[in-house]
C-alpha cells in the first residue's frame, strides 16, 4: 500500500497543501510534517489539531518553522489534505470535516483506518519504523532535493519513533545516516537528545525490570511486565534489556490494556496479538508493527495474560519456556 510514486504525482499537481498531524503530535508526526513542507514546491502549511509533545515543539522552534492551529488557517482554502502519522479521522479533529480537498493523501505507518478508506491515495507501511521514513521515499519520488532542514526533522522523527534506532530497519538506519551527512543543522537534533528522563519514569523503568516475567521461544526473548502508569517507559526498558518482545499489562477503569514494543522484523503487534485479542475480548488494536496497544473490554487480567502468550506462541509457531 506504500505507492510513493502514486503520492508524489498526486502533490505535485496541486498548488496549496494543507498538513495534518495527530492531535498531541510527537516527533514523528512534526518532523514528517516539516520535512514534507519544507520540500514540496507548493504552498504547504502545517496544521496540529491539538497541540504538540514538548520535544515536538522543540524541533518547531529550533528550524524556526511555523505550526499552525485549525484556528490559525483558512482550512477550506487548500486543494490537497496530507494527514500524516494518523489511520484515523478521530486523530485529526477538527480539521476533519471542516474542509473538502481535491485530494486527500494518507502517509502513515500505524494499521489502516477509515483516512485510508478515504483516501485518493496512501503511501501505508506498517512494517516502517516511521513515518519520517516514509516521507524519505516520497521524497524520492518526487525527485526533489531535501535541504537541511528538512533532512534533521525527519531524522529527528525516524530517531524517535524507533527508540533511538533500536526498533529501525537496516535500511532506515542507512536513511538515517544519510539524513545527517553534511547537515547544518545536527545541533538541533542533538539538543533533542540531551534530555533526562523524570523520576518518575526512571521508577516505572526500573519497576518494569524488577517485576519483569521472561520467556525465550528459540532465540526469541520475551518480557513481561505490570505496572500502573508510564507503560511506553516500561516496555522501552524492557525492550533496552535485550528482549525482542517486550509487552505490559495494565488495569484502567473497566479495562485492561497491554502496550508492546518489537524488534523489526520480529512480529507485527497489531496484526499478530492486539486485533486477535480485540475481536476475542472487545476493545480494539492498534498502532504499528513494532510499537502498539490493545484497549481489552474486560478486568480478567490475568485471563488477557495467558491468552497474549498463546496467541503469541501460535505466531511464532513454539512454545514459550520461561527463563529462570
């Protein structure tokens, strides 16, 4: 489904795009998002429902660009929608609606939604590590060249969204590479990196490894864990251990949900466990290959544990033994 011929026509017929990230965009979505902007011969202008993570808005500020809120922009006056690093219509309120584009043009690396259904074209990869990534090959295609400040907003965004390269393909870590290469603009990326993780996320860290349950299917390590809060921090810790397959059980409310991460190439998390476990159970799955959640209608936790383990030993065709 990653036609970036397809979408590199499709941009370069119009004269005004309008770019859309996720509401709380992270580093993915913004740093798609300017790398796009930044390259495209049209008008583009970038749009965040509803505001930006802190480092999101951090690569803003340091290329000096520009995002807009809905409010901010003539929505209607744009011909082309690119929705980037969002499956969903839900994601990218209120843009959605108040605006019927020429075309509307889907990049994104998370499970197809109702935006893909939607779509004149996509480029969807759910075995991509980023977005960023994907915006690299649209790139490509359109045969144009990325000046440097559009280069360090998407290494930005592919550095992140892998876990600093941890859950990158070989490919991508070349791309990265090559996004970097007598760039200017390398400081801005590494004061993006010169951050301390808070108290609290050291202690969900650490929790996550001191409660941690293993498993080894072949050569395949797999993780375990239950905690409270910070679950992307926790299945990070895991995954920094040296485990392919790190998930995290959690209690919320009247539900229960388990956040995975994934080494490239190892399972898809939505396709193979969370969307199984969501049609079993109710709720649904998502995210991409190597990084998702699964929001389960039922407390049983325990119940969902057993259930994640043998859905995961039918996809990687043995038997989980534990580690001791």
């Amino acid at each position: 489904m990653a036609d970036h011929t397809a979408v590199a026509a499709t941009l370069e017929g119009h004269d005004s795009c309008l770019l859309v990230v996720h509401a709380h965009a992270d580093l993915d979505a913004v740093g798609a998002a300017v790398g796009l902007a930044r390259t495209l011969d049209s008008d583009a202008r970038i749009v965040a429902p509803d505001g930006l993570k802190r480092r999101a808005r951090q690569l803003v500020e340091g290329l000096d660009e520009t995002v807009h809120t809905p409010d901010g922009v003539a929505v209607g006056d744009a011909d082309c929608l690119v929705v980037l690093d969002a499956p969903s219509s839900d994601r990218i309120e209120p843009v959605w609606g108040a605006m019927t584009p020429e075309s509307l043009v889907v990049i994104d690396h998370h499970e197809p939604d109702d935006l893909v259904e939607a779509s004149t074209v996509a480029a969807v990869d759910t075995t991509a590590g980023a977005t960023a990534a994907l915006v690299a090959d649209v790139i490509d295609a359109l045969d144009g060249t990325a000046g440097s400040k559009a280069r360090i907003a998407l290494a930005a965004g592919l550095f992140d969204d892998t876990s600093g390269l941890a859950g990158a393909s070989p490919e991508e870590i070349s791309r990265f590479g090559d996004l970097l290469a007598d760039n200017d603009h390398v400081d801005v990326l590494s004061a993006l990196l010169e951050h301390e993780r808070s108290f609290g996320q050291r202690v969900a860290a650490s929790k996550a490894v001191v409660r941690a349950t293993g498993y080894r299917a072949d050569r395949t390590l797999v993780l375990t864990t239950t905690i409270s809060s910070q679950q992307s921090v926790a299945a990070q810790a895991l995954r920094a251990t040296g485990a392919e397959i790190a998930l995290v059980f959690s209690e919320r409310d009247d539900q229960c949900w388990i956040v995975g991460r994934a080494e490239s190439g190892s399972i898809n998390l939505p396709e193979d466990l969370f969307e199984p476990l969501a049609e079993t159970f109710g709720g649904d799955g998502g995210g991409h290959a190597g990084a998702g959640v699964a929001k389960l209608e039922t407390t049983a936790l325990e119940t969902i544990r057993e259930e994640t383990l043998a859905q995961l030993e039918a996809t990687l065709g043995t038997a989980l033994s534990a580690l001791s």
